[in-house]
C-alpha cells in the first residue's frame, strides 16, 4: 500500500509542471480571451471592462457576416477536395510495403521543411500567367491563351490544399494502417463486391481518421489568412484576416476577441462531433 502511494504522489509530482504550464498559458489566455469578448472598446488602444453583448451583435452585421459565410464556404470548399485526395492517398499508402511507406513519409513530410510563406511564392511563380502552369498547358494544346488564376478564388483553393493536404493524408494513414483488413477479406469470401466492402467496412472502420482529417483542415482554413492574401490579392478577406485587421488597424481588441470565441466554439462542437462518431465506433466494436 505503501509503495502505491509513493506512485501516485510521485507521478502526481511529476505532472505539475504540466497543469501549472496548462493553466499558465492555455486556460488564463483563454478565459481573458472570453472575459475580453464582453469588454467595451474605448477610443484609441485599450479596452473598458463595462460588460455588454455588442460585440457579438456585431457579428451578426451584413459586412462581417459576410466575412464567416465566405470563409465557411471556403473551408467546405477546401475540406472537399482535400478529403478527395488525402483519403485515397492515405488509404493506398497503408497498403504499401513497410519500405516504401517510410518513404511516402519522408516524401510527405520534406515540404515542412521548408517555410510555408517561401513554398507559396513558389506557387505564385508557378500561377502567374507567364508561368509554368500556363506554360505547360499551352505547349500541350490544352488552352490558347493563358489563364488569369493567380489572385483568384481559385488560387486560394489551390494554395490551402497544398498547405493542409498533408494533415488529411496522415490522419488517414493513421486509421487505415490500425484497420484489421481480416474484416475486408471475411466480407469479400462473403460475396460482397469491392466497393460493397469498401463502404461496408473499410469506410466505417476509417471514418475516424477521415474526421480527425476534416477538423485539422476545416478549422485552419478558415483563419489562414496569409494564404488569402498571398494567392488572392486580398479579394476574399477571411475570419483570421477580419481578427488580424480588429487587434492592428480597428484597436478593437473585443470584437477581435469575439470573433476568435465564436471560431473557438466552432472548433469546440466539430470536435465534440469526432468524439461522438469515435466513441460510437468503438462501442460497435466492442459489440
């Protein structure tokens, strides 16, 4: 009984730092963030704590609606296609052989190396019209004349993908490489064509990763501002780009704040969904 104690105190001991960095840096930031939500702004820089509720009235205004409603269908839009592409390519990569899976890894993972704003300039040089995009497309007779995608709605599109693609495929990966492919084979002696057991078992079995894979690209694309204005010239003004103008040029640290409370709880209820769908899963198969 002794030695247990001495466990639990000891591991107890060893977590602190943890709870005191936890509460230090995430939960104070996050209840100032709430309580500063509520705020009156005052004239100039600087904040009057008089509680009031305008803020998020404010949101409700044509102009900033408009700001969500276009940054959410952005994020559908991105969350699409992504999940188009990263899902197969997660679930052909854990049928690989382990050798060739460390290398569509080590491939996956090399453009993190590089920074993230010198890889979209790349894009840029690839997008304009006298670039190799264009280029390609008129030598192989596909297009006469040279298309105007760069600093388009497109070319936003184009540019979250390339960022947040990696983050769908790994989480598929990472589903699909736990799937006991017993099951697949069981439903194909069964009778059940490929697609019957792809959508039959596979799917449900990896429906997680997929999830997992939409929130780590819909939240981030709706508040990854410096994409929008790098590929679009700044003519689809999204949610973090709105935050970005309240906290430098507005002084509006409230509504600032409110907005990123209202993004916080969108985050909140897509995760509280993936659970939900998770713990599900796991119940059936338990059953």
């Amino acid at each position: 009984m002794k030695k247990r104690r001495n466990r639990s105190d000891s591991s107890a001991w060893m977590a602190l730092p943890l709870y005191i960095f936890t509460i230090v840096f995430v939960v104070c930031p996050l209840i100032y963030m709430v309580a500063l939500s509520f705020a009156t702004p005052s004239r100039g820089f600087g904040v009057t704590w008089k509680f009031t509720l305008d803020n998020y009235r404010n949101i409700l205004e044509p102009v900033y609606l408009n700001t969500f409603v276009e940054s959410l269908k952005l994020a559908f839009t991105s969350t699409i296609v992504i999940a188009l592409i990263g899902y197969p390519f997660g679930y052909f990569m854990a049928r690989l052989p382990e050798h060739r899976k460390k290398k569509a890894q080590l491939l996956l993972s090399t453009p993190f190396w590089v920074n993230s704003l010198i890889r979209l300039y790349g894009w840029i040089i690839i997008l304009q019209k006298k670039g190799l995009l264009n280029f390609v497309l008129i030598k192989l007779g596909i297009i006469e004349k040279p298309l105007s995608i760069l600093y388009s709605y497109p070319a936003i599109v184009i540019g979250m993908i390339y960022v947040l693609l990696p983050f769908m495929i790994m989480s598929v990966y990472s589903s699909a490489e736990k799937l006991d492919w017993s099951y697949v084979e069981a439903a194909r002696d069964l009778g059940a064509s490929r697609l019957q057991a792809f959508f039959t078992i596979t799917l449900k079995l990896t429906l997680p990763g997929l999830l997992s894979g939409v929130i780590l690209t819909f939240v981030p694309s709706m508040g990854l501002f410096f994409i929008a204005d790098i590929l679009g010239g700044n003519k689809v003004v999204l949610v973090g780009s709105l935050i970005q103008d309240q906290m430098t040029r507005g002084s509006n640290w409230p509504f600032a704040a409110a907005l990123a409370v209202v993004m916080m709880v969108l985050t909140t209820v897509l995760i509280m969904i993936y659970r939900k769908v998770t713990n599900a899963r796991e119940l059936e198969g338990i059953g």
